[in-house]
C-alpha cells in the first residue's frame, strides 16, 4: 500500500527557500487576493488626495498622500519579496496572509483620519501588518537553516522600528514629520542589513510579474475613480460632451501608461545585474510608480469637476494634479524599466521630454488632452523604435 502523509503534512509544511531558478513561477491566488485586498487602502488614499486637491490644500494633500501610501506600499512590497522566497500556502502561512490584510484593510479605515492629522489607526493596521511578518520570518529562521541569519536580522528590525513607530504617535509638530523621515529610511534599511548576510532566494521573474500586477490594479482603480467622476458629472446637463471628451482623454492616458509600462519586460534588469543595489533600487523605486498611478485618478477627478465648474481653482491649478503624477511616472518608468544609457536612443531621449512637455502642457486651454496625446505619441515612439528588435528573455 502506499504510504499516505501524516496529517500534520496535510496542514504544516517546514517552511523551506523556494529555487530561484524554478520554471513557471507565477502569483498565487492568495497573492492576487492579497493585492486586490491592499488596492482597497489605494482607493481610500487617492480618493483623500482628491478631497485634499479640490478643497486647495495641495500640499497638505499631497504630503498626507505620501505618508499613507508609503504604509500601504511598504507592507505589500514586504509581503511580495517574503512570498517569492518563502511562500509555503500551508495553513499557518494562510492565517498569517489573513492578518495581513486584516492589518491593510486596518490602514484603508484610518485613511481619512490620517489626512486630518490622527495616524492612530494607520499606526495599529501598519503594526498589525508587520508583526505578522515577524512571525513569518521567524518561522523561516527555524526551517531553512541557510537563511536563518537573514530571517532573525528582518525580525528583529521590523520589531523595533515597529515599537518606534508607536513611540513616534506622541511626537507633535514638526518633530513628528522629521520622525517620519527617519523611520522611513530605517525602514528601507532593514532589508539591505537583512539581506547583507546572506540574501533570500526570491525569484526574479515572479517578482516582475507581482509588480506588474499591482501596476495593473492601480490603473484599473484609476479608471474606476475617473468614471465615478464623470457619471456624477453627466447628472448635472449640459457637460456631456466635454466630460465625454475627457474621458476619451484620460482613457488613451491610461492606457498608453498601460502599454509604456508593459513595453519591456519587467525582470529584465534584475536578470541582467542581479545584484543587491539593483534589486532594491528597483524594488524601492517603485514606490513612485505605484504612487503616481494613483494619484492620476485623483487628478482626473479634479478635471472632472473642473469641466463641470463645482471646483473653484483656476486652470493651472486643476491641471497639476493629473500632468505632475503623470510626469513622474513616465521618470520612474525610464529610470527603472529604460535606463538613461539605454542603446535604443529616442526611447532613451523620448521619456523625460515627453515628462517635461506633460508637465508643459499644464499651462494650455486642454492639458489633459494634450497630456494624453504625447503618452500615446510615446507609445508610437516605443513602436517604431523597437521595430524588429529582439526582446530579453
């Protein structure tokens, strides 16, 4: 007869590295569940964005956009490179998943105290979050002896950054906002300390394509606010026809950031230069990517209620907040996916111009319009410029 596993096998698996050579890595469905969960704290923070936008506190917005999605961005980011590595899907690691997103949907709740300057609830979602991610590398310290060393630094570092966080809540004023700096970069510094003495085994194609993923979902959240947005708007009679043009416009924006962002495969350059300062400047650098692709929808709605005439800013002041976000996501994507040496020349050139006319048309009757029309030239530009070539493996 053959030998049928024990039970506890059925349920608990050690908790071993996975190959980072593996054929056929993709995402998981508790990984898809996972970022769809988290896009929930997106929408809540660009929707605040948008409030903050249209009330004319641009820079209290923006600065409070910044500070949330860094906390919803931060624990994704920690949960994707942990499950590349280590994920198991047995039951414990299930469990720990869920108060994850319990800990995410946490952060999603508090997203509008935290605009008005009360980040207690951001703090115990975040903290929720990342102690189950303490848990998950001490479970990898005691299964894979050859991570061990690695796992105990991330533990440890995220434990006290978190008691440091908790501290922070009693800091007022301008200190509070010099300790947010601070930990942020201790947060970022946690995994190059990690990850020094001997790094984790995360597979670089499932890695591209869980970024991917979330780039993915951040554009569709951006369609969903932009088309709440114009229904509202069509209530109202006689703007149609501009909104219906808009939405055209911000449709083509959409998905020519779609197309520039997919253009080129995402693992290329963590293949290419498999090194530490690649794999974090990568990884970390999406942070505007993911950041600014949310922020477009809030500026969509801003031109929304611009061109129905409920906002009462002027027209510059209703065109930066889609042209900047838009901006800086064509930067990251040159930055991160292009590179400025980049062979193919015009695609090299045709980013940051193509950023800077963005930013340029901010000043013209239709900047939206225009926007969207040199996203889509740069497109064309992609096309006929990588006409034949060979894509990387």
């Amino acid at each position: 007869m053959t030998e049928q596993p024990s039970r506890i096998r059925v349920w608990y698996r050690p908790m071993r590295s996975r190959d980072r050579a593996e054929h056929h890595r993709v995402a998981t469905p508790l990984e898809l569940l996972f970022d769809l969960c988290f896009v929930v704290a997106v929408g809540q923070a660009a929707t605040a964005l948008h409030h903050a936008l249209a009330e004319g506190h641009a820079v209290h917005g923006v600065t409070s956009f910044a500070m949330v999605f860094f906390a919803i961005w931060w624990g994704w980011l920690n949960f994707s490179w942990f499950a590349s590595a280590f994920d198991t899907d047995d039951v414990p690691y299930r469990l720990a998943t869920l108060v994850q997103i319990a800990g995410g949907l946490t952060i999603a709740a508090g997203v509008s105290s935290a605009f008005e300057g009360d980040f207690r609830v951001i703090v115990a979602g975040y903290v929720l979050m990342r102690l189950a991610m303490v848990v998950q590398w001490l479970r990898a310290a005691r299964s894979e002896p050859g991570c061990r060393p690695a796992a105990l630094r991330y533990a440890a570092g995220i434990v006290v950054v978190q008691a440091l966080w908790i501290a922070r809540l009693w800091v007022p004023g301008t200190a509070g906002a010099v300790g947010f700096v601070v930990l942020v970069l201790v947060e970022l510094a946690v995994p190059v300390w990690a990850e020094s003495n001997g790094g984790t085994t995360w597979h670089p194609h499932h890695i591209a394509e869980r970024y991917g993923l979330f780039t993915l979902i951040v554009l569709g959240e951006v369609i969903l606010s932009a088309t709440n947005a114009i229904k509202e708007g069509t209530a109202e009679p006689g703007h149609t026809g501009a909104l219906i043009s808009l939405a055209a416009a911000g449709l083509v924006l959409v998905f020519s950031m779609w197309w520039l962002y997919f253009d080129r495969p995402g693992h290329a350059r963590l293949v290419r230069r498999p090194t530490m300062f690649t794999s974090m400047s990568w990884g970390y650098g999406h942070y505007f990517i993911f950041a600014s692709a949310a922020a477009v929808g809030a500026g969509l709605e801003v031109a929304v209620a611009y061109d129905t005439g409920t906002l009462h800013l002027g027209g510059l002041a209703a065109a930066l907040p889609t042209t900047v976000p838009v901006a800086v996501f064509l930067l990251s994507v040159w930055l991160l996916h292009i590179g400025p040496t980049n062979e193919c020349r015009p695609i090299a050139i045709g980013f940051p111009v193509t950023a800077v006319l963005v930013l340029a048309a901010s000043f013209t009757p239709a900047p939206i319009h225009i926007a969207a029309g040199l996203a889509a030239a740069l497109v064309v530009l992609t096309v006929v410029a990588t006409h034949g070539e060979r894509q990387p493996a």
